[in-house]
C-alpha cells in the first residue's frame, strides 16, 4: 500500500479498534452471565450484493486477528475508566483474539461467517468481521479512492450544518460518530473523526471506536447493544421477564453510570410496557435504533409524562441511519421538549464520492443451542433463524405487527 492509500496493509492492527459499548457488555457478560459456554452470532448480508467472490481475501483478513491482544499502554487507557473493575482489566490483560472460534463458507448463496464459543470469547467479533468485510470489499472495488474523496463531501455536510446553525441557532446540538462497522476504510474513519474534532468542536462529543477516542483524546461513546437483551431470552429466565432482567443486570453492574437504555429489540410499545418508573428514575435516557423517529420521540415524551417525570430531564440518543437533515429535524422538532444527541454511522465513515455502502451486519442468533431474536420496530432489521420463536416471542410480549 503507498504512503497515501486510504486501506491499511493489516486491516486488524489493535484490540481497541472497537465500539464502546462491546467493552461496557463485555464486563457486564463477565460479573452478571458468567457462565454461557455456547452463543452463536451469524454474519447477515442485507445489500443485495454476493460477497462470495471475495471470501479468501476475507478469511485471510480474519485469520490475522488470531492472538492479537491489548498492550499495556491499551491497558492503561481502560484503567482510567472508572467503571471498569479490576477483575475485569485482568480479564481484558489475559484475553486475545482465537479465530479458531471464527466459522468462514458458504451458505444459501451468500458468503457466510458465523462466530461459535463461549460469550467471552466470541462476543468481540461483531466488529472486526464487519469492518473487514468492508474494507475487503472496498478495496477491491474502490482501490483508487483518496483522502479527498473522504474530505470533500464532509466539507460540503459542515458547511451546511453551518449555514443551518445561522438559520436556526443549533446550540446545544452533539454529534458522535458511530461508524465502526460499515466504515470505507480504518483510514477514512480516522479522517473523519480528525475533521469532526478539528472543525466542530463545540459539537462533536466523540466517538464510539476505542482506538480513535484513545488517539485523539476525545470521549468514547456506547452503552449497550441488542445482544444484552437478546441473551437473557435463553438464559433460564422467563421469557416475559428477560426484558427487564436486562435492565435489572445493567443497574446491578453499573450502578447509575452507562445509563442510556436501548429500545427496540422487541419493539418500543413492549419496551415501554417493561420500562416502569422504576427504570425511568435510574437511566438517563433512550437509545433509538430503528421505527419512524419522530413517533419513537412523541412515545418516549408521553412515557415519562404519563410517569409524572419531566423529560426535558431525559435524554434521546437517535442513531438509527441518519443523515444530517433529519438530525437538525429532530433536533428542532424535540428542543426544549426532550434532550437529544445523536450517533452517525454510515453518513460519515462511509459517504464517499462513488461509492455505495455495504448494508451489513452480525447478530447474536443461538445461546445455549436455543434461538433468540430481535424484533425491531423496522421490519427489515428483525433477526432470527427460528420462525416458531419469533412467534412465540410475540406472543408474550404482545407484539401485533407482522
């Protein structure tokens, strides 16, 4: 690779090339489910894009992680968070990457890559098999690409956002960046972040890769993820009570700190139902993550109404898919009514000129040989392998849509 290129040569360099919210679940796995020996997470491909051709490029890619492990400078920046436990940090000091674990084919004419263990050891997949996936994918059809491909059209989006700040004073307004998973390259991403930091300050709060928060100084962001809750639907807890068992787990480990609470992994009317006051008085606010946006807003407001507790006092955290002009809508739409902030992924580590984005994830899909889903409020993105489950699942929980 030339000294310009946007594609490093080792795509999986560091431990800490990772988001947020894995290491946070990553601790809470360790205390509050120590003992599940066998999940599977499975690769979903949702852009109508056959990926196979580029299979050996990519296990090759995979294979590198193996015995890749944290050093002790990475170490040292984990110590400094202060919710971090050291039974954790030593747990995190021993552990390293076995890919062995990692399952690479072929399946219904799709490529296929399913991660197979125990929790602690396959739960850190998720995203480097996405960014390198990817990359991969990038590289071999975009190999000509450069920084200023990434540069030019975030230029073009801060300038708006500026023109929209004079029009309509967005004080108050934060961005983060969520865009590990579906990123052009390491070295857009990086790019970005570097723009983000350097040109709106008083705007970006920081991102949710670790190895970026660590080099630019800035804050990591993330709390939880759908996998949480998805786990405790197989894990001996009644399935009616799985959702708040999560919730319960999360305020045992963290005590009052990571306190945003996503919402959609059996949908937002089911969430709430399960999110009494009790909840509401503990955790800071929500995470939106898929469904109309604007009525998520209008639900989460009538909630803590109806709980008699002011949400001007809360916090939404949009992070479903956006772009910049439905960021300020929201923002307008919800100022002085809600807190807001807002996490973009793909808008920004992967909006480059001529290039369209691999729509691209992995999802836990068995624990203990069980299924379990996750049925959002946007069809699209339900996940599992089991049909009966799913309806099972909707059943007790009263989900009514198809």
């Amino acid at each position: 690779m030339s000294r310009n290129s946007l594609f490093k040569e080792h795509l999986n360099f560091s431990a800490l090339d990772n988001d947020f919210y894995k290491m946070n679940m990553w601790q809470c796995f360790m205390h509050q489910y120590p003992y599940v020996e066998d999940v599977e997470y499975r690769f979903v491909v949702r852009s109508d894009i056959d990926l196979r051709p580029y299979r050996g490029e990519i296990q090759q890619e995979l294979e590198k992680l193996d015995g890749l492990r944290f050093t002790p400078d990475q170490i040292s920046w984990l110590e400094s968070i202060p919710w971090y436990t050291k039974d954790f940090i030593e747990w995190v000091r021993m552990w390293s990457y076995q890919s062995r674990f990692l399952h690479i084919g072929e399946e219904d004419g799709q490529l296929s890559i399913r991660a197979k263990g125990p929790l602690m050891h396959v739960h850190n997949f998720e995203m480097p098999v996405l960014s390198t996936v990817a990359e991969v994918y990038n590289r071999r059809n975009y190999p000509d690409k450069t920084y200023e491909d990434v540069r030019q059209p975030l230029f073009d989006k801060l300038k708006w956002l500026k023109e929209q700040h004079e029009k309509h004073d967005l004080t108050g307004l934060q961005i983060a960046e969520f865009g590990t998973r579906r990123r052009f390259s390491y070295e857009a991403q990086l790019t970005v972040v570097d723009m983000l930091k350097s040109m709106i300050p008083e705007v970006f709060v920081g991102t949710s890769n670790m190895h970026l928060a660590k080099e630019f100084d800035i804050s990591p962001i993330g709390t939880m993820a759908h996998e949480i809750f998805m786990l405790s639907q197989q894990i001996g807890v009644q399935l009616v009570y799985s959702q708040k068992h999560t919730l319960e787990t999360w305020v045992k480990e963290f005590r009052g700190q990571l306190g945003y609470a996503l919402t959609d992994t059996i949908g937002m009317d089911a969430f709430v139902r399960d999110f009494d006051l009790y909840f509401a008085k503990l955790f800071d606010g929500l995470r939106h993550d898929s469904g109309d946006p604007i009525e998520f807003g209008e639900k989460a407001i009538r909630m803590y109404e109806n709980l008699n507790i002011d949400p001007k006092t809360k916090t939404i955290i949009f992070s479903d898919g956006l772009d910049f002009e439905t960021m300020v809508s929201l923002f307008l739409r919800f100022r002085g009514r809600i807190q807001t902030s807002f996490g973009i992924g793909t808008f920004l580590s992967n909006d480059v000129r001529g290039v369209n984005p691999l729509n691209i994830v992995m999802k836990l899909v068995r624990v203990n040989g069980k299924p379990v889903a996750k049925i959002s409020d946007a069809p699209g993105k339900n996940l599992c392998e089991d049909p009966e489950f799913v309806s099972y699942l909707k059943k007790v929980f009263e989900v009514n849509w198809a």
